[in-house]
C-alpha cells in the first residue's frame, strides 16, 4: 500500500504562480503507475494564477475557499465542494476571492508535463 502525506511532498511555486505539492505522478520518482497526475494547489487571499492552457484534460476539486474560475471567456464563483472540468487548450485562471486560502486538488489526464503548459501572462 502507498500513502503519500501532503506535508512529506515537496513545495513549489509553478509556472502559473500557483504553490504545489504533488502528490501522484507516474514520471516521478516514486512506484505510481496511473496514467494521471494528482497535485494539491493553494492560492493566497487576493492572488490569482496566471492564464495558461494545457493539452491535457484538468480537473480541480476546490477543497476550501472561495474563488473565481475563469475557462476561455467564462467565468463562475468557486467554493469548497465544487469540481471544474478543464477541457484541453481552454485558457484557465483562478483567483482568490476570499479571506483565507483556496485550496484545490488538479488532476492532470494524461499527466502534467511542462512542455504540455503554456503559461500566456
């Protein structure tokens, strides 16, 4: 059986300003043989990421906070509960709208890469 712990994973800052901790991902250093990958993300108060697209599918599943989603010219407020399909090449940001951290899970089909991002700000 393999448990990751949140807080034995590494923390960064990714390209689209975002601090990260993944937590599965099959191109790591660790026995993972999904085909996705599972990264926990958070975005401080009165942040927001930088617009950027994938060309892969993306999930996020907002575990606290609140925010604002924004896919291509869309937007709609975000909250703890909620889970947001990403489709491949839809440009995505999501801001912070509340008074405490948002934070969200992102499941990356087929698995984050970073030549399959491109951060656009």
């Amino acid at each position: 059986m393999r448990i990751r712990k949140l807080k034995e994973c590494t923390d960064i800052i990714a390209g689209d300003n975002t601090r990260l901790r993944e937590l599965l991902h099959p191109y790591r250093d660790y026995d993972f043989s999904g085909r996705y990958s599972l990264a926990h993300a958070e975005v401080a108060p009165g942040a927001k990421t930088l617009k950027h697209k994938l060309t892969s599918d993306e999930v996020y599943y907002i575990l606290s906070g609140e925010g604002t989603m924004y896919i291509d010219n869309e937007s709609a407020h975000v909250v703890a509960g909620d889970a947001i399909d990403i489709p491949p090449g839809a440009v995505q940001q999501i801001e912070n709208t509340g008074e405490s951290t948002l934070a969200f899970l992102c499941i990356v089909d087929p698995a984050w890469r970073v030549q399959d991002e491109e951060v656009l700000e």
